[in-house]
C-alpha cells in the first residue's frame, strides 16, 4: 500500500552561510565541464563548485504552472572520466519546515519529506529515462520513469554515492554517478542527454522544475533540456559480479548453507548481459498481507527481485503480457537487454522450479518445473514515438504456450495513440486480444477513449491476464480547475463511462457509470472521490450496484503521514454457490511516524466485511493489521521488525532483521522469522525459522 499511495500522488505531481548570485546557463541547452579535481561527497559545501554549470532558475510545476518558483534552488553540473557530478543547494525562507529523516532508501525517501531528483534521459528518447534523486540527509531513491504511463519506479538500483547536509538557509545535497552505473550511447565524440532537475518542498506541497514545463505539451521528460557532455566518454566493460551465500534453517531442516550468484556484464555502455543462479528472493523481503477473500480477481504483487529489474522498462506494454512474478522460483536466468541507435531489445530465459499455471497461485507459487523464454523489441521514430514487437513461450509437463504479440505509440502534442494486438496458442486452442487507447492531457482538459478484447481461448501464461472472453469500451473526460488557495491548490471532476460484453454474442457483462473528484488541498493533502453506479454479471446472474470510494492522505507534520482508502456499497457474493448482492464496507490506514531521525513505524490496517444486507448479518471478514519499525543506527546498519496479524486465517506472523548494507549489493543479513496459524479454531501449527545472506559487490 506505502508504495502505490507515494507512486500514487507522485506521478500526480510529476507529469506525472550562501554564495553569492551565480548566472543560470541557458535553458535550451547547456555544456557541463570536465573536472581534474574532484569534490568530496560529504554534504558541505565546497567552492569547487564555482566551476561547474549551474541552473538557477526553477519554475513551478502543477498547480502554478510556470510562475517563478517561491524558493531560490541552484543545481551545479560537472563529470570527469568516470563520474557525473551532481549537486544543489536548496534555500529556505524558514529552515526550521524542512522535513527530512534518516530512512531506509528508495520509495521511503519521499514520505512527507524534502527531496531533489535528476532525470536523465541519454538516449533522448523523450519518454523513458532514469532518476537519482535524494532528501536532505542525502538519502538516495532511484528507479525508472516513463511519462506516457506516468509512472516512477523505484525498483531499479544503482551504485551511486551521495550526502546532505542542512543548514541555516536550507540545505545542501551532493552525489558522484559512476558512468558505469547507468546507460547511454556510446562511441560518440560527445554525449548529448535530457535532463531536468525536480524539487519538492513539503511544506508548501511545491513541486518545481529547472525547465519551464508546459501543460499543453505531454509529458515531463519531453520538455527537459539538452545537456552536452565534450568528451568521449569510455566506461569500459562494466563487470559486476554479486556472489551471495545464504542459510535457512526451520523446525523441520537443520541449517544448510547454499551457494548462488548474480553477473551482469556490460557489452557496452548501452547494452548489458545478466546471469544469474540460485538467487535467493524469499527471506529478506516478504509480500505484504492483502484482503484475499471474496476477490473475483487474483491479486497483483509486485516485483522486488534485481535480476528482473534491470531495464524492466523495456518489456512493459499495453497490455501485460510479461509480468515477471510468473517466474516464480528460478533455478537460473539469463538476461540480455540493450539500445542500438533508435532500436532497444530485451531476451529473458529462465527455469522455473514452481511454476504455475492460474494466476490465482502467484502469491504460493506452483510445484512444476518450466523453461520459460521472453523477448521483446522496440523500434523508435519521431521523437517517443514506435513500434513494437514480443514473443513468450513457456514450456512444461508436456504443454507450450507461445504469445505473440506487436504494438505501436504515437504522440502529437498532448494527443497520444497506443496499440496493441496479441495471438496465443496453446495446446489445441489460440486466442487473441487487442487494446487501443486514444488520450489528450492538457493543464485543464484530459479526455480518453478506448477499445479492448480478449477472445475465450486467449491464454498468456508469463502475463498478467486476469480476465477473458469479452469486449470492453471506455471514455473518461475530466477538467483540471487552479484556484491557487491555501485550502484548496486544485480540483478535478470526472467522468467515466465503461462497458464489457460478452465476446461472441455481444451480451452486456459489466457497465458503469463513475463521478469522480480529485485535487489537492491545504498541508500537502490529497483527495479522491468516487461514486459507481453500474451493472455486473457473474455466473449467468446480472446485479445492479453502486458504490462509494474515497483517497485522501495528508502529511499533518514533518514526522507523520496518514493517508486513508475506504469504500462503501453494494457487493457481489464471489464465494457463494449461487451469487447474491450484499453490502460491503472497507477500509485501509497507512501512516508513517519519524521519531528521533533515525526511527521510523509504518503502520497499516486494511479491513473487509461483507453483509448480506445494509445493516445486517456479517457473512464474510477479514482484518489485516500489519506494524513495521526500523531503527536506522547508521547509513549502513539498521534493524527492521515487522509483525502481522491476519484474523481471517488466524496469522501471527513476526519477522526481526538485522542488516548491514555498505551499498544495493553489498549486504549481511541476519533474520529470524515466526509464524503461527490458526483456521476455523483448527491449530495448523507453527513456523520458527533463522536465516541469514552475505552477498559481495565486485565490479571490474
């Protein structure tokens, strides 16, 4: 939940003792310097930065679209043979707002705090790039961005150095991005790269840009400006070797050390291969507890593993006919991803050990053994504009699946076009699917229509496919107002009209009818307001329903973040051998409390009742009560301890880890984890287990 709320309202808002007065360099374009000597990254400020190109100018994003932004922020740029470096100074009118702690990195860098990010996009694609991005103390978040599906992801991570430090007129953050440690073209007498600094000051919920963005053209990375690097720039072949030893020992298994080890080898600086064997996946990180009954649809997790992050962006589509948790234990896998010139490529084969064939088993995963093979090309032309192509096949106990698929983007302006066919075969049955969208966005006005179907036969065993056999059309229209208060900064209404029959005879399944109002209010809130009014068939049986859902989180201080998913109405009985129409009523709390700078707790509660009438007998429940604290010690050692109760299955789960991560490989974790279960006043028994991982980071 913590990371679809901060992916949430941040792709909302991305589109989605001093020096004297520096010049800003132009904001068309800029050269950075080259440097033989080399600041210290330690978060003070150094006058070697009176050398380096800098960027003084920064304007306000949504909601004051364009105006000057209210705090003075300078971004300094400069690189030697082997670094980028990366640094700004962020005045405050009032130091005492600046809200920064010492967190765990990545998505938890952004929670009700100050930050900075650099977006690059070296091939110019004007679409993708990568982030590095920190808060004042210099605690690092980097991932992916893809401005047509307004998306950051923050699962990507990279071997960087940064510090921060704050002072008595703001603060002051610097970092070193080893060249190896991200793409670009290479062999080229120079480089030429968008880039676009980005910085949030939480007190005033402002988000502001060093390049005036304008509403009227799509996208962020579109309008970032042009930053020239004067040098071939050799990187050489990047080889980074991640050998990992790792122990579990249970009540049932005595401890039993095992050997396994990641690769990753840099053809070039734009194309890399990655190897991996016995990968460990399924101790440190443990899939949070969802509401998992009375769902018509399988659940969605996400994926956490590095083998399957690297250039994740490349096999994301339209449709999601490659979702990676389909590889549920991988024995080994072997990756090649790269960009040619206007052409990108990405080939994934794998063994699974577990896997599985319903979608439904993703969480548990499946007991057969399959060999599983993904490639995927991109051709790409005017600008973010391409054509695409995908293949799968997965092979097991007997049976094949291929998926073929092909699909195309195309921009003009704030008008975007997206398109994809697919085909399956598998066994004695094919099927195939389309979906095309047709969407504007504009500082007021966002219009969207679609088109979709998916024919009964159409089976994508490595996607993420979890309905078939219908005909879907939508078209949602919203309109952006500013009024630019200190209680309310934006607000949306929309409307939304959608409809699926049924694929061969046309026969309504679904239609709905949504009035949504959105926006941003005072401290940094947001809200979401949602009232459904439509029709349902499920088993031959059709229901008539409406609901009501609500967002809304707000930063109350610099040390706690709330935010809230509630929903209320009719619903359907999935359970039941014959469907009838309830009531249902849930609710979800996320909060975050900092303590001390260095403690943190992450609280979440989600609930699910189910009555057979408004105000009658409770047929079905589920509380999921979940409590993480971490106690950072220092930037390298922390302890996390998370415990979770489910009272639908009777789930006490604990788990305590102590880690120590010098950087995203270099790591030593001890954990001890217990579970208890509890069903139906039936005791399944308990689950005590120790475990620990080492793994080494060796680049050459």
């Amino acid at each position: 939940m913590l990371r679809m709320i901060v992916v949430f309202f941040l792709c909302c808002f991305l589109l989605g003792t001093g020096w004297a007065e520096e010049s800003d360099t132009s904001q068309d374009n800029f050269k950075i310097p080259f440097i033989t000597s080399a600041p210290k990254i330690d978060g003070k400020v150094d006058g070697i930065y009176e050398s380096f190109a800098k960027k003084g100018n920064f304007f306000q994003l949504e909601t004051g679209w364009g105006k000057p932004a209210t705090e003075k922020t300078i971004a300094y740029f400069a690189h030697d043979d082997k670094n980028l470096y990366f640094a700004v100074k962020c005045f405050s009118s009032e130091p005492a707002t600046i809200r920064s702690t010492l967190v765990n990195r990545d998505a938890n860098v952004v929670v009700n705090s100050d930050w900075v990010v650099l977006f690059i996009d070296a091939f110019k694609t004007r679409r993708c790039g990568v982030f590095f991005g920190f808060n004042p103390f210099g605690i690092q978040m980097d991932g992916n961005r893809d401005d047509e599906m307004y998306a950051l992801e923050f699962t990507w991570d990279a071997f960087w150095f940064s510090r921060g430090k704050i002072y008595d007129w703001g603060y002051f953050v610097e970092c070193r991005i080893p060249f190896k440690s991200f793409r670009f073209p290479h062999d080229r007498d120079t480089q030429d790269w968008n880039v676009i600094v980005a910085r949030f000051i939480a007190s005033k919920g402002e988000m502001c840009t060093s390049a005036k963005v304008e509403p009227k053209i799509r996208g962020l990375l579109s309008q970032a400006e042009s930053m020239k690097i004067g040098k071939v720039l050799k990187p050489g072949k990047n080889i980074e070797i991640i050998p990992a030893l790792t122990g579990l020992k249970n009540e049932n298994q005595s401890l039993k050390p095992e050997f396994g080890m990641s690769a990753k080898y840099g053809l070039s600086s734009d194309a890399t291969l990655d190897l991996t064997y016995n990968p460990d996946y399924s101790h440190i990180e443990a899939d949070k507890g969802q509401i998992d009954i009375n769902q018509r649809y399988a659940l969605y997790y996400d994926e956490k593993r590095p083998f399957f992050l690297e250039s994740k962006d490349i096999f994301e589509m339209p449709m999601n006919l490659f979702y990676s948790r389909r590889i549920s234990n991988p024995q080994w896998g072997a990756k090649f991803t790269g960009r040619f010139g206007s052409s990108s490529l990405g080939l994934i084969t794998a063994r699974d050990t577990a896997s599985f064939e319903d979608l439904n088993d993703i969480g548990s995963g499946g007991e057969d053994s399959a060999l599983v093979n993904a490639f995927r090309y991109k051709y790409k032309f005017k600008d973010s504009n391409h054509l695409g192509f995908f293949v799968s096949h997965k092979s097991w106990q007997g049976k094949k699946n291929l998926v073929v698929a092909g699909d195309t983007f195309w921009r003009w302006g704030n008008l975007a076009f997206n398109f994809q066919g697919a085909y399956s075969d598998m066994e004695d049955k094919s099927g195939n699917a389309v979906q095309a969208t047709l969407g504007y966005n504009g500082k007021h006005l966002d219009l969207q229509s679609g088109y979709s179907h998916f024919s009964p036969d159409f089976d994508s065993q490595l996607g993420f496919i979890d309905r078939i056999d219908y005909r879907s059309y939508w078209l949602t229209a919203g309109y952006n107002f500013y009024p630019q208060k200190s209680y309310l900064r934006r607000v949306k209404p929309e409307i939304r009209f959608a409809k699926k029959d049924d694929y061969n005879d046309g026969i309504l399944m679904d239609r709905e009818l949504e009035l949504r109002l959105s926006g941003q209010a005072f401290k940094d809130s947001n809200f979401d307001i949602r009232y459904n009014k439509g029709y349902e068939k499920f088993k031959g049986i059709g229901f008539n329903k409406k609901d009501f859902t609500f967002i809304y989180s707000i930063n109350l201080n610099r040390n706690l973040m709330i935010a809230l998913i509630g929903g209320i109405g009719d619903s359907i009985n999935y359970f039941s051998e014959t469907p009838y129409l309830g009531y249902s009523y849930s609710l979800s709390v996320h909060s975050n409390l900092h303590l001390f700078k260095r403690v943190s707790f992450t609280f979440d509660y989600t609930n699910y009742y189910f009555l057979d009438e408004p105000g009658g007998n409770v047929e079905l429940k589920e509380n999921v009560f979940r409590l993480k604290n971490t106690v950072l010690f220092s930037r390298e050692i922390s302890s996390r301890l998370i415990y979770e109760y489910n009272d639908y299955y009777g789930r006490n789960f604990l788990s305590l880890l102590l880690s120590y991560q010098l950087n995203p490989a270099t790591v030593f974790y001890l954990g001890l984890s217990s579970e208890k279960i509890k069903y139906n006043s039936a005791y399944l028994g308990e689950n005590f287990s120790l475990f620990f991982k080492f793994s080494y980071f060796f680049r050459l």
